[in-house]
C-alpha cells in the first residue's frame, strides 16, 4: 500500500476543544486515483496537514511506502509530491524558472535538473510555455505547472487539495482527466481532495469524510450503496447533509 493511515485524530481550539479528525484510519493502494470527498470543513485539508507537516502528528500513525511519518520525515517528504488548494508559484517567474527553483530545493544541480523539467514539461503539455512568466497563464496551465513541480523528484504519491478551485467546468473536467492519466503512466497514487461530485467517478478508490469521521473508504459505488441511492451526487447528499450523524 502507498499509504496507510492509523487511527489518526487531530483537535485544535482551546484546550483541544474542536475534533478537526476523529480516529481515521485507511489505506491507498498503488498507482490508483483515489478521491478524498467530503464537505468543506469535513477536515480534508487538515489530514493533508498532517500528511505534509504542517501539522505535527500527535495521535495515530502514518507511512508512505513503509517509511513512518514521525520516524522517518524526510525519506517520507521524499515520497510525495504536494499541490494545495492555494497557488505558491511566483508569477513574476517563467515556468522554467519556478521548475528549476524547486529542483534546487530537492538538491538538483541546475544540469541535473534539466532532464526531469523537460520531462514534467512534456508529460503536461507545457514544452511550448516554459519561458513564459506564470502570470501569463491561465489558472488551468498554473495547476499543471504545479503538478510538474510536485513531479520532479519523482514521487510515488501525489496529493491535490481542492486543486480546480477557481478553475471553469471545462478545465476542472481537463485536469481530472489529465491527472488520472498519470496513474495509468506510470507508479503514481494521487489522492485528489474535493467537494465537488463531478470530480469522481464510481469506481474510484474514495474516502468520505464528514465532520471529521470517515463514512466510507471503499468506492464509489460502496457510497451509493451505503446510502440506499443510485447516484453519487444523491449519496453524498444524503451522508453529509446537516444534522447528519457520521456513522
């Protein structure tokens, strides 16, 4: 399993007043697209917190391909490949100088560098963009700009939170498509986090969460089936709609 994540709890507020993750525990398996649904506020983007270090990991346990988070944080940090929901490129960069500022932070010499840009830049279809400045783009080539820097040291996971925000239908349907491909080209887990329903398919790996529980790890179909609806869009609804228990 890439990842495995063990009854992993997380409060913050005063004195540990409010539970942002209430005992979850999953795997991932490699080289799957794996959707992380859930509500805004259902603690999505803390679990992704934890999964980087930006929150410390009081309670529970996590590892990436067997190395331990809290053990092991560097060989763990080296396994993964982060795009969160906020933008961190420089727009006053081109594309290639963002790549090559990133590579320098995994250690690569500029000429060591050079292949695995102009690999990430071909493999998103932004060979043609690199010496243009980010600001230039569009937000849907700024997200796969930020994929290939995420890509560079090659990874065996890569984690996207709420990663169309802000994008239009068509180019939110673009990068989910594009995305998925990576787990078919190679040994790639994505675990895409999302609210929105169009994102995910049925047969995708998808953990639920609501109010900082996990519903469901199963696939999709497993939510529909749990909830007694034929359709996605309608399960969610029903398992994380307002005074909803999580289970």
């Amino acid at each position: 399993m890439s990842v495995s994540v063990k009854q992993v709890s997380f409060r913050y507020g005063a004195a540990g007043s409010k539970a942002a993750l209430d005992n979850v525990s999953f795997e991932l398996p490699d080289s799957r697209f794996c959707a992380l649904l859930g509500p805004n506020g259902a603690g999505k983007s803390t679990l992704f917190s934890l999964l980087t270090r930006l929150f410390s990991l009081d309670q529970g346990v996590i590892t990436i391909q067997g190395d331990d988070l809290n053990k092991a944080p560097t060989a763990v940090m080296q396994r993964i490949g982060v795009v969160f929901q906020q933008s961190t490129l420089d727009l006053d960069l081109t594309v290639s100088q963002n790549l090559f500022y990133q590579a320098s932070l995994h250690g690569f010499s500029r000429k060591v560098a050079k292949a695995p840009i102009e690999r990430e830049l071909a493999r998103m279809s932004l060979t043609d963009r690199a010496n243009d400045k980010v600001r230039a783009l569009n937000g849907g080539h700024r997200r796969r700009v930020e994929i290939a820097r995420a890509l560079l040291h090659t990874p065996d996971v890569l984690l996207l939170d709420e990663p169309t925000t802000g994008l239009d239908p068509e180019a939110r349907f673009a990068l989910n498509q594009h995305v998925r491909s990576l787990c078919n080209d190679g040994k790639l887990t994505v675990l895409w986090a999302t609210h929105l329903l169009e994102e995910v398919q049925t047969d995708d790996r998808v953990l639920l969460l609501h109010q900082g529980k996990l519903i469901s790890s199963g696939n999709g179909q497993d939510l529909c089936d749990l909830s007694g609806e034929t359709s996605l869009a309608a399960a969610f609804k029903k398992l994380t709609q307002k005074g909803t228990t999580p289970l």
